[in-house]
C-alpha cells in the first residue's frame, strides 16, 4: 500500500452535513456558511471571519481592502507558495521580496526592515507562517507600526498556531487561512478570512461578491425585497458554498485534535530521525502550538552519496509519497525572470532548497503508516551515506 503525502480525515459527520445540505435545497451561500463564519469567529477569537471559496481570493481580497494598487510595494517572502505574491500582482502593485531565517524558515524580520527602509510607497507587509509556525509577530508588527504599513498574514499552514500564547488570526489588520484539500483542515476549495477592523471587513464582504452592498444570504432573508441591492464596486466571485460550509464546521471541531495526531507524528519523526544525516525541524517556542501543517526534513547532502530529487524517487519505489516547500519563487521563471531575482539575493531560502524533503504528517495516518516512513526514510539515510 503506498502512503500519499497527504490524505484528508473525513467521517459521517461531514458527509451527513454535506448531503443535509444538498436535500436543504440551498448550494450555494446560505446557512451553513453562516454557521461556519460564526463558529470560526469564536474560535480564532476575532470580530470577523468571511468565509471565501480559497485563500488566494482572500489575500486578494485583503489587499485590495486595504488600498493596495499600482505604484504600491507589498513585502513578502520568496519561500511561499505562489499565491502569496500572485495577489500583489492581481492589483498591479510589486512584490518586494525578502529572505527567511536559516532555522525556522519564516519570514527575516531584518530582511523586512531594510526593505522598508530602502523603498518607499510600501503598503503591506505579507507573513507567511511557514510549515503552521508563527512568523516573529511581535517584530513585524513593531515595524508595521513604525513605518506605518498594513500586516496581511498567510496563515494557510497555521490552524491553529500560537504567538507568545495568542491564536494567529487576531494578531494583525487581517489574516488568511486556506481549506483547500490538504490543508490543516479542509473544506475541498475555501478559506477564511479574519479581522478586527469594522471597515476592512465591510470592503472585503462587498468586494467577496461582485461588489453588492448585501451578501446572497441577506438577500434572501431579510425583510427587503430580494431582488433589491446595489452594487457599488466591481467586485469578485469569491463566496464560499454551503456543500463547503459543511464539511468545514466539523472540521473546525476537530481542528486541535487533528493538530495533536500532527505533532504526535512530528514527535516520532524526531526522535527515530535523531541520529541521522539530516536536520529536523527547528522549534522557535517550545510553549506556542505548532500547527504542523508540514514536516520538514533537511538531507545533510554532504554526508549522501544521493541528492534530494534522487531520495525523494526512492521513497516513492519503497511506497511513500514525499513533496518540497517550497521551490522559492526566486527559482520560478515569472518571478526570477520579471523582477530580476537570484540564488544570491535569498541566500538561506537557496541554500536550503535543494536538500528539503516534506514527509507525510497528515491526521489520519495510522501508526503502522508512521513506522512505515521511518523505516523507508531511515534505512534510505543509512544506505546512501557516504
Ligand atoms: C495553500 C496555500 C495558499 C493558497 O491556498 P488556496 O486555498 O489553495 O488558495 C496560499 N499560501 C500558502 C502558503 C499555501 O500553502
């Protein structure tokens, strides 16, 4: 049997919901993602959550909240997925892109402040809590402040991640999770959107759905006439479904549980990988919840007979299923070839881009599933040393 990277956890009470949901008659916006919006609200302790049909359209939607066009800079890190920084270009504006620290493989917060201070009309600053460990917050959110820009934090890993104690989705002006299938927890396609500040929030539910100045589900319910709105802005189709809503409302209940199955496999990974050529991953904070979203090996290439690519066909002869977070942007032709980045400029993402190996860490594996990673990963470690 072959281990997938990743699988998601679902049970009859998510399907139940879901075809609830399909005999309701209602699909699309209605009840369920109000429930969901509210439920979530509650638990990242927020005063908003939109519920959005991806985290991409809400980092876009979140941009372009806070005022962010063209002639504007967004800071961003080049170890992401591409979404973070596609959004920034979606507005016309340009990413400015920075480094990582070495060991936990977040955003430089040094490397932010020169790019601060080194370019003017920066609008944003955009975090991204790597692997579902917080960004430094607490410093990044001392420079927003200093230099008078916007935080929006990628926080598609990071359910649920603390800083210093506090759930990430209330630390900045917005944040973003995603749902999408492997995620922490999944909806299929979606994400959340979560803010304290009353007119973010009421730019980006109007600009979540073609710019009408009530959502779908007011319209069908409130004492107005239904087929009266108005628009205001030309606005996007990012709304989340009901069919999607249902899945995550349970999903959310089991959001800790699912964390504490990750760092379980986290711990045992640890431990059997300890005295082996290769690094695991740095803990910032002992005390903060890690979400765990991704295991990250470093291979110590210059104790292998084999590279990463190699390692990585092997697992998958001997029946697991591995990936790579990322391929930074710097090395992905739009990016390198428009804003003229290289190796150079990102020395600790390039460095360590050539010897990451993410590991199945996903709820449902079953122990069996974990020893049977240990022994392919191990054993590989072992055969190919030099
Ligand atoms: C998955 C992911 C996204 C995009 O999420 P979608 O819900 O698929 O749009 C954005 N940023 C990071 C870091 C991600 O891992």
């Amino acid at each position: 049997m072959f281990i997938p990277y990743s699988r998601p956890a679902l049970d009859d009470a998510e399907i139940n919901e879901v075809v609830e949901t399909l005999k309701s008659g209602w699909l699309t916006t209605g009840p369920k993602v109000a429930q969901f919006e509210n439920d979530f609200k509650h638990y990242v302790n927020c005063e908003y959550a939109l519920a959005v049909n991806s985290a991409t359209s809400g980092l876009h939607l979140a941009l372009e909240a806070i005022g962010v066009g063209p002639g504007d800079k967004v800071i961003t890190t080049v170890h992401t997925f591409t979404a973070t920084a596609e959004v920034i270009r979606y507005l016309g504006a340009e990413p400015i892109f920075v480094d990582i620290e070495g060991d936990s493989f977040n955003i430089d917060v040094s490397a932010i402040e020169k790019a601060l201070e080194n370019n003017q009309n920066v609008k944003a600053i955009m975090p991204v809590h790597y692997a579902g460990q917080a960004a430094n917050m607490t410093d990044i959110i001392k420079l927003a402040k200093r230099y008078n820009v916007r935080i929006v934090e990628d926080a598609a890993h990071a359910l649920p991640t603390t800083h210093n104690g506090q759930l990430v989705g209330a630390l900045s002006d917005v944040t973003v999770f995603s749902f999408y299938a492997n995620k922490t927890i999944t909806t299929g396609e979606g994400g959340m959107i979560t803010t304290n500040d009353p007119e973010l929030a009421a730019r980006m539910k109007i600009m979540r759905l073609h710019g009408i100045n009530r959502d779908a589900f007011d319209r069908f319910t409130s004492t107005k006439p239904s087929w009266h709105y108005e628009i205001v802005a030309p606005g996007f189709k990012y709304n989340m479904m009901d069919m999607c809503a249902a899945l995550g409302i349970h999903q959310l209940k089991k959001a800790k549980r699912f964390q504490e199955e990750r760092a379980s496999i986290a711990e045992r990974y640890n431990l059997a990988f300890s005295e082996l050529p290769v690094t695991t991953p740095f803990i910032v904070n002992k005390s903060d919840i890690h979400a765990w979203h991704i295991y990250v090996l470093q291979l110590h290439l210059d104790e292998l007979m084999i590279g990463r690519d190699e390692f990585i066909a092997k697992m998958a002869e001997c029946g697991v299923g591995a990936s790579v977070h990322y391929i930074p942007l710097h090395r992905m032709p739009y990016w390198k070839e428009n804003f003229n980045l290289t190796d150079k400029m990102f020395p600790k993402s390039s460095l360590i881009s050539d010897c990451i190996v993410s590991l199945p860490n996903f709820q449902s594996m079953t122990d069996d599933e974990v020893s049977k990673v240990i022994d392919v990963v191990s054993s590989l470690l072992v055969e190919n040393k030099k």
